[in-house]
C-alpha cells in the first residue's frame, strides 16, 4: 500500500523536473512533472509516486491532508503508549 503524502515545490529544474518537499519532513525528492497537463509553481502542492508528480492539489487540500495525517499519527503514538503501559504493569 502507498501513502500519497503533499509534496511541495521548492523548485523547477531542466526538462519538467521538479524538486519538492515532502509534508513538513526535511526530505526532499526531484520529480518529472511531464506528466501533469501543466507545469508547477514554486510553493504549489503535489501528489508525487514512483518519482512521478501525478495530481496538483489546492493549498486547502494539502492542508487537510496534512492535519489529518497529523492527527493519524498522533492517535497511533498514544495506542502505542497505551499498549506498552499494559505491558510494563503485567
């Protein structure tokens, strides 16, 4: 299974590649865009796999998206929490 996570452009290199952010991490990946109908902007929002952007999404989107996996992994890191308390009592 593959987790889409907003990718931002941080910059638009030769030949339709693009270098982009990943979510809010400091990981940055480079990118074709030859397959989008038109080119990204610096600060626009993209869906990026297999070293493909695929989808632009409004800054809203990426937004939502973001808080939500957020949220995703802030419930996970306190079941987790919750999980290793029961262990330490038995």
């Amino acid at each position: 299974m593959c987790l889409a996570i907003p990718a931002e452009v941080v910059e638009l290199q030769e030949n339709d590649m693009i270098r982009v952010r990943v979510g809010e991490s400091d990981t940055y990946l480079s990118a074709s865009a030859m397959l989008l109908p038109e080119l990204p902007n610096v600060g626009d929002y993209l869906i990026v796999h297999a070293g493909f952007a695929l989808h632009t999404l409004s800054h809203e989107e990426a937004r939502l998206t973001l808080d939500s996996l957020r949220e995703m992994a802030a419930a996970l890191h306190a079941e987790e929490q919750t999980i290793r308390n029961q262990h330490e009592r038995l």
